[in-house]
C-alpha cells in the first residue's frame, strides 16, 4: 500500500489521532523523506497530532503546580504518580519530565530534579579505592574499647565508622557515627578520640 492509499485508509478508519507526523509515517512503514512529507501535507489537515503530547503536558502542569516552590521532586517517582493517571497508552518517561523541568513557562514553581546525578558530589567522596596505606593509618586508631573500621555501604561505597564503648562516653552511650573514607575523616575521628580520652 503506498502513502496516499495508507492516509485515505486511516482517514476512512477514522484513525486520525496521532502523536505526530513522524509517528504516522512510521505506521505506514514509509521512509521519512521530502517527498513523504509533501503527500503527508495534502492530508494532514484531516489528522489530529499531538493530542496524546497535550494530555500528558496536562498531566506534568497538575502535578509540578501541586509541588511546593523551589523543591526537589523524585523525577522517579513523579512518572509513577502521573502515569497512574493516564490511560495506558499515553504513558510517560523520566526524559519528559527533564524536558518539562528545564521549561520555566512549564515549571513556574523552578522544581528541580532529584536524582543520583544531584547526590554525585556527596558520594563522590565515598567512592574510593582503599590503599594499604590508608588501612595502615586506620589500624594505628583503634585502641581498647575503640573501633575504627572501614566499611561498604548498601549502594557499594565505602566509609569509615567510629564506635566506642560506653567507657568512652560522657553520658556512658555507645559513640557510633560514620565519616567519608580519607585523610578528613581520620583527622575528624582522631579529633574525637582525643577528646574521650
């Protein structure tokens, strides 16, 4: 079937709601060219575009406008909320989401996305090689009563943790905290070990 007789098909079938040009050229299993787009502008104006792309800005404005201003939104887990939403075939991506987050005329409430990508700087310091020097100086901190460790977190970093026996604290609790994994974080533990003692 060539490209005229898809469209008067379509038309006749009453399939004329469409995300986009592109996306009816594909159906028609037409390559996408000049001479394509020429027979698709005879009759595009028989077909609706963009009415799926409509419904799911709608659906994004409603949920940014409910967000307090200047938040940080689970890009995530707005795709869950919106797209319980929408019917099943008008679902949406995290790519949309972006897309609407950077448009300021979309996102008047200036949401920002909260994803690993804004969490890298604070886990940059966590993801690190342990040498056997570093383990050396680590060792030279532990004591009786005392633990110095180092140890991987639930999303395969690594930390340092403090622990103490209650000896060691003035309200006689356990000290257990937890620092980045370098020369900072021994120079903080060293700092509260000399003031237990």
């Amino acid at each position: 079937m060539d490209l005229k007789s898809f469209l008067k098909n379509q038309i006749d079938k009453g399939n004329i709601d469409w995300e986009s040009r592109s996306e009816l050229l594909r159906a028609s299993k037409t390559k996408i060219s000049g001479h394509s787009k020429r027979i698709l502008k005879e009759y595009e104006n028989k077909f609706n575009f963009g009415l799926s792309t409509q419904v799911k800005n709608d659906a994004i404005k409603k949920y940014f406008n409910k967000q307090p201003k200047n938040s940080l939104i689970s890009v995530e887990g707005a795709v869950k909320i919106i797209n319980a939403d929408l019917p099943k075939d008008m679902k949406i991506g995290e790519t949309m989401i972006y897309n609407r987050l950077k448009d300021k005329n979309f996102n008047i409430n200036n949401l920002k996305g909260q994803t690993l990508d804004n969490q890298v700087s604070k886990f940059n310091l966590y993801d690190v090689k342990i040498t056997k020097e570093f383990e050396k100086k680590i060792d030279a901190l532990k004591s009786e009563g005392i633990y110095v460790g180092i140890e991987t977190t639930a999303r395969g970093s690594k930390t340092l943790r403090l622990r103490t026996d209650e000896a060691y604290n003035v309200k006689r609790e356990k000290l257990d905290k937890s620092f980045p994994p370098n020369d900072d974080g021994i120079k903080l533990i060293k700092k509260i070990i000399s003031n237990l003692k």
